[in-house]
C-alpha cells in the first residue's frame, strides 16, 4: 500500500471539480442517449435512425426514463444528424418540462440530471443564471437518496459562495466514501478558499486533514478512474510504506 507524504497539488479546487466530475456527468447523459436509440432502433426493428420517429417514440411510451432521455434530446442541438440528414434542434423550455414530467413519475435522477444541466450546459444555464434552480433540484434529489449528483450539488453550492454548505455536503459524501468528494475535500484543505467577492479566507488551510483525505481517496478500493488517474499522476508525491 502506498502511503501520501507530501502534497505537491498542480491543480485548483475548479479545474479539479469540473475535469473529474464534468466528465463523469457528460458519459452519464451520453451513455443512457446511446442507450435509447439502441434501445428505440431493436424495439422497433429500424435500421436507419429517424430523429422524430424517436421523439415521438419517447414523448408517447408513458416510461418515466424515456421522457427523462427526451429531456435530456432537448437540451442541446444534435452534433450529428439521423440517417435523414436531420438534426435535433435544443429546446430548453421543453428540455425542463420533460425532466420535471419525468421527475414527478418517480425518477429523482431526471431531477438531478435537471440540475446538473443546467450547471454544466450553457444552453440550459439561460434557465437559470444565478444558479438558484440548480441548487434546488440537485438538493431535493440528493435528500431524497440520488447521490450520484452530490458531487455536482457541492460544486454549485462552492461557486455561489456557500462554502459552508459545499463542504458539509462533500463531507457526508465522502463518510459514504465517494473519493471524488475525498479527493475535493483534500484539494480543499491543501489550498483554502479565498473570496475575491467577501476579501476574506472562507476555508482555512489544514495540512493534516488534506493528507488525512487524500490517503482515503487513494486507497479507496472504490475509486473512480478520475481519481485514480490522479492518485498515480505527478500532481502527487508518495512513499511506500
């Protein structure tokens, strides 16, 4: 087992939060689209891909994770188009009305993929600029039991200036050892937080317990390839033990 000595951290609290959870989030959403198309082309024996036979297809199934992707369709334009040579046009009114739809047929992910949109995409965030939305629907999934979006909750809870808040939100996520939320509280207490908006210290730096939450991110047996990659990077430096 490898034991971290000394902290040589290249990186900001940022640029940490939005490369290791960004891009878990953007597979997320990719991965349950591919899905459904997959899922839409085999169900309905189709070779080609027909965007509006597959909107209709989900805005129609009465399927509360399929109304949850059609939100997820409307969130942005298409990159690619069908084998029609169409594309998917973003509609974010729509985008919010299917995911809260999908939301209140049971699916507290949709909700918190609601959120995490709106914080990451910058079609979505026209919504809500402020963040105020956001916070609401990520906290609301989060107490009723979604944690995958915790991550993402503490991040806009952090950029708003409710520090207090985004560190007691990582911290119950990292008792339930998530060691993205262990490895964010460690980058935490290695650098502290200075607001350029209050002109004061929010968060203090403590050595010992950065080291106390980098150790348990690494050598959580549950941690994700992100926080691997930087267990093991040269942001890093260790001693065998």
């Amino acid at each position: 087992m490898k034991k971290i000595s000394t902290l040589i951290f290249v990186l900001v609290l940022n640029a940490f939060a939005f490369d290791t959870y960004q891009s878990p989030f953007i597979e997320n959403v990719n991965g349950n689209v591919n899905k459904s198309i997959s899922s839409f082309k085999k169900e309905k024996a189709k070779e080609k891909l027909s965007y509006s036979e597959l909107m209709n297809f989900l805005e129609n199934s009465g399927d509360k994770n399929k109304i949850m992707i059609l939100g997820i369709l409307y969130a942005t334009d298409s990159k690619e188009p069908d084998d029609y040579g169409e594309y998917i046009k973003s509609d974010i009114a729509l985008s919010q009305k299917y995911l809260l739809q999908s939301y209140n047929m049971g699916s507290t992910k949709a909700l918190s993929m609601l959120g995490g949109l709106i914080f990451y995409n910058d079609n979505m965030a026209k919504l809500d600029p402020k963040l105020i939305l956001a916070e609401k629907y990520l906290w609301k999934s989060f107490k009723e039991g979604y944690y995958e979006g915790g991550i993402i909750l503490a991040n806009v809870q952090l950029v708003k200036g409710s520090y207090s808040k985004g560190i007691q939100t990582l911290l119950k996520l990292a008792e339930n050892g998530e060691s993205s939320a262990q490895l964010e509280l460690a980058l935490i207490f290695q650098k502290g937080i200075y607001s350029d908006l209050t002109k004061k210290v929010e968060v203090e730096k403590d050595r010992d317990l950065a080291l106390i939450f980098l150790n348990k991110a690494c050598s959580n047996k549950n941690k994700s390839k992100k926080v691997n990659e930087f267990c093991y990077s040269d942001s890093i430096v260790v001693e065998n033990k």
